[in-house]
C-alpha cells in the first residue's frame, strides 16, 4: 500500500459516507426512514438491488471460487430472472395493495399476529448472522494480508455504516449505493482488462478460453441429476429459484429497497433489470477469476493463498518439509509455462493439440497434489489452522500485481461492497424489529417520532450485534457458500409461508404456523444429516436443495393440516346435529 492508494481508498469511502450522510438527513417519520417517503426512480431501485446482494464475499470468493473450480457457480444463479418475473407479479402488488413497512407485516394480515412474528424472527436470526458475515469477510482478508487487525477492520467498517444508515434509513442506503455499485464495477472492469494486458503478448482472449477449458475451468452447465453435486443446471433452476424467490421476495432487506419504489410498476422495472443484469455480472466476476487462473499459469503461484499459513509454518518444525514442496512447486510453475506457451503457439496455428492439453491437465494435478500435501502440513503445524484459501486468491493478486492506485481502489471496492450489504442488511433489521416485534406488541398508544427513534436506535443496536458477530466469526470453506448456506436453511420455509399466503387461499393460521415450525426443524435435521456431518465435497445434499425441501414441505403440511383440522371440524359439527 503506497501513499496514492491510502489516499484513494481513505477518500473513496470518506465521500461515501459523508455524501450518505448529507443527503438524507432529517427523517421527518417512521415512512420517511424505512420507505424513503416512497420517492426512490426505478434505476436506483434497481441498483439498490444488485449493491443489496453483491457484497464484499461476492468479490471476494467468487474469483477464487472460479480460480479453484471453474465456471460452474453460475448455475447457481439460473432461476433468479425467472423468480424477478414471479416477484413482479404477485408479491409486488400484494405488498402495495396492503401499504406494507415490511413483508412481514402482510402474514398478519392473512394469518395472524405468530406467524407474523416466527417470519419475522427467523429473518432476524440468519440476517443477523449474514450481515455480520458481510463485515467479517472483508476484515478477515484485510487482516491477513495487510496485517490489520482483525478486530478494529471490523468496528471501522460497522461504524462507516451505522453513521449514514443511523441518519437516512433507506434512502441512505439507496443513494450510496448508486455510488457503491459505480465504484465496485469501475474497480472490476478495469482488473478484468488488466489481467488480460499482463498476459503474454502472443495471447489472445480466445487462447486464454482454451487454457482454461483445458483445465476444466469452462464448464458452465452440467445437467447431471446427481444431488451430491452442489451445482448443477437442475439445482440452479429449482433450488436457485426458490432461493431467489425467498431472498428477494421476503427477505427484508431486498423488500425494502423496492418498497420505496415511486410506485408498482417503478419496483418492478427495478427488479427486472436486476433479473436481467445479475447473471451476467457473475458471469463476469467468474471469467475474472478464471482470467486470473490462467495468468497464473505464467507467474509463479504460493503454494496456499493465506499468507497467516506462511508465517505460521515458517515458525513451526515443519519448515523443512514445507519449502521442499515449495521448491517443487516452483519448478512445477516453470514447466507449466513451458507447456502452456507451446500450446499457445499450436492454438495460433489452428491446432488444438491434444498432447499438450494432456499434459496441461497433468500439471494441474501435479499442483493440486502439492497443494493438497501443503494443507497436511499446515494442520500438522497447527490443527486449528485454515487450510483453505480460495477466499485470498483473488487478494494475493490485486496486491501484488496491481500498479499504485488500482490497490487502493480495489480496497475500496471490496470494503464498499461490504458496506452496501450491510447497510441494507441494518436497515432491515431495524424495520423488521422495530415494526414487526416492538410496535406490534406494545400496549400504549405511541407517536411517530417515537417510533422513528425507536426504528434508529434499533439500528445502532443491531450494528453493534453485527460487529459482534464479525469479532467471532470463523472461516467456512468459502464465505460465499457460507452466507448462501444459512439463506438456505431459513428461506424455504419462510418462502413457503408467504407461497401458501399468496396462492392457498383455503389454508388459515393455525395449519401454516405449525407447518412451518415442522418444516423448519425437519430442514435442521436435513441440513445436519446429509450436509453438515460431511467433508466438504462429500456431501449427500447439494445445499440449494434445502430451499425447495423447505418451501414445499411447509406448503405439503400446511395443506394437510388444514384438511385434517377441517375434517375434524365436519365431523364435530356432524356429531352436534346428531345430538
């Protein structure tokens, strides 16, 4: 980090922040804070939207992710545009119709006031812990890499964010987030082009497609019915729908952002262009993260990402060993450039030699057996160590290859994408809490001002709880399948609550509240026993699957129960007349 890019990022985030701050100052009311005064253009909606979800994990893990396994993430994203068209049609006007704060508040009003609240508390346990893992993503890298420390990255970030969400409420979040999402694509855009200039002249982008198709980098759909298989074109359709479908259709800090729409068809148009948008975006931090593959297979390349792994072994007994493997890998890197040249020089001539494509896919499993061997050590040295790195890949290269200027605008990228999500992440939280729990269920007649008070102080409140959960987080196998793994656990059933609300007109409260509470427990059961207990990568679950499972087995019962209770009915009454 050189003095430019100190400056850039200090300035970048300062503006952000400040600018958040200044224009949305002087919430007159409980409407102004939480709906903007609904006076939000679809545009900003829409990139309110896209800034919502694409947090600091997305540009974080999702190049590392495509560095390790390829394309195939994708898939995760194929039901998203079909689920903006249903959350257009249905939950939009639903929600306008009945002047909703929050989602939540509409379960009320076609069930009752506890399955109002078990909505709205399963919300605010996996939000809670989503929205501290949006702080504790950024900080972890930062720390690690930089050297900062751990605890102070994430109060620094959580307080930039209370500071404008305390001040403006959604509209805050909606403008900055305009500024967000310029600065995360400039930063993204110019990194993807920079990565291409750095590789060898000779090279096109087409020849880098084909080194990494030869590495299995390109296989962008699979249609394998396995359901061990985590991503898959079957999961993406089913389990992303229903995923998106939850996410964007009842998760508060989504409904909020259309919510302040000037009027329905403004929140549609939003989402729209989030449906048509969002795909092509992580297609293109994909092929980033595949682009910065490739261009390691000219560079040389650590033998594990996280730097704290290095210091750790360099000071262990096990220095010996992991050097020897070092060396090894150095030669290896040599070789691969080597080869990866000649098969350059054959695709120039139209020739796709299968021998040198072969022996690319050899050196590849020449590294990964390195790396794997790597990981041994690093757990024999200190068994509470995280051994895996894709999280730090993408990191490794921005700060070692980027000229003065770039890093400190990508350090602004990766922590403005960590304050949009969390922006939106407090903002839902405090409405959610404020409307749904303490306003509900308070005896005494109270003003507005008081609840727009009590809205603001539930949003320190809650940042200070994400704070909490950022100082004790843990690294998963990747931050960004840890935040869709929680999302999963929770929305099926909360999808299927506002499902059988929309759609089953016949089913009441009582048969969709214990419904749900099965469902859910029936989802923590599942998770544990083909998930959880599993090595990564032997899972007997691919986790989107958990979405659908949630939402269909909560609409299943419901509609059960609800014959049975009518049964039950019928035949009480049958007995009264006979009596």
């Amino acid at each position: 980090m050189q003095l430019f890019d100190w400056i850039i990022l200090i300035v970048t985030l300062l503006f952000i922040v400040i600018y958040g701050a200044w224009k949305t100052k002087g919430s007159k009311n409980v409407e102004d804070f939480i709906l903007g005064n609904n006076e939000t253009p679809w545009h900003v909606v829409g990139l309110s939207v896209m800034a919502t979800q694409a947090s600091a994990i997305t540009f974080l893990s999702t190049p590392g992710q495509a560095y390790h396994d390829g394309m195939g993430f994708v898939q995760f994203y194929f039901g998203l545009p079909i689920a903006m068209v249903v959350i257009c049609v249905t939950f939009i006007p639903l929600y306008h119709k009945y002047k909703v704060y929050t989602a939540y508040e509409y379960l009320e009003k076609r069930f009752d006031l506890k399955t109002r609240s078990l909505a709205a508390i399963l919300f605010l346990f996996q939000r809670g812990l989503g929205t501290g893992l949006t702080i504790y993503a950024p900080a972890i890298i930062l720390s690690a890499i930089l050297g900062w420390n751990l605890t102070y990255m994430n109060i620094v970030i959580g307080v930039l964010v209370i500071i404008y969400t305390f001040s403006g409420g959604t509209k805050a979040v909606n403008v900055t987030q305009k500024q967000q999402m310029f600065v995360i694509m400039s930063g993204m855009f110019i990194t993807f082009f920079l990565i291409l200039h750095y590789l060898p002249n000779d090279m096109t982008f087409t020849n880098a497609l084909h080194i990494a198709g030869a590495n299995d980098k390109m296989n962008i759909v699979n249609f394998s019915f396995d359901p061990e298989e985590k991503y898959t074109f079957w999961s993406g359709i089913t389990g992303g729908f229903f995923l998106a479908l939850a996410y964007f259709g009842t998760d508060q800090s989504q409904v909020g952002r259309y919510l302040s729409g000037r009027s329905v068809k403004e929140s549609q148009m939003g989402l729209i262009m989030n449906g048509l948008l969002k795909v092509p975006m992580q297609f293109f931090i994909l092929l980033t993260g595949v682009m910065v593959f490739v261009f390691f297979q000219f560079n040389p390349v650590p033998l594990n990402f996280n730097p704290n792994n290095k210091t750790m072994i360099e000071k262990s007994a096990f220095k010996g060993e992991y050097n020897t493997l070092e060396r090894k890998l150095d030669d290896l890197s040599e070789d691969k450039k080597v080869i990866n040249l000649l098969y350059i020089d054959q695709l120039n001539q139209d020739y796709d030699n299968p021998i040198l494509r072969k022996e690319l896919v050899a050196l590849s499993n020449k590294e990964k057996d390195l790396r794997d061997r790597a990981k041994e050590i690093i757990l024999k040295a200190d068994k509470n160590s995280e051994t895996n790195d894709k999280d730090y890949v993408f990191f490794h290269f921005i700060l070692n290859y980027l000229p003065k200027g770039l890093i400190g605008l990508l350090l602004a990228v990766i922590i403005s994408a960590a304050m949009s999500s969390t922006a939106s992440g407090l903002n839902a939280l405090a409405s959610t809490t404020a409307i749904d729990i303490y306003k509900r269920n308070i005896k005494e007649v109270k003003s507005e001002r008081h609840y727009l008070y009590a809205t603001k102080f539930f949003t320190v409140l809650w940042g200070v709880i994400a704070i909490l959960f950022a100082c004790v987080g843990t690294l998963f196998e990747n931050l960004i399948q840890l935040v869709n793994i929680i999302g999963s656990i929770f929305y099926g059933t909360v999808l299927g609550i506002f499902l059988v609300g929309f759609y089953v007109k016949n089913v009441q409260s009582k048969a969709i509240f214990y419904s749900a509470v099965t469902s859910q427990l029936t989802i923590f059961i599942i998770f544990y026993f083909a998930i959880y207990i599993y090595p990564s990568g032997q899972e007997k679950l691919g986790y989107l699957w958990l979405n659908f499972i949630g939402a269909m087995l909560t609409i299943i019962l419901s509609l059960l129960l609800q014959w049975t209770i009518f049964r039950k009915q019928k035949a009480k009454e049958y007995q009264t007349v006979i009596e």
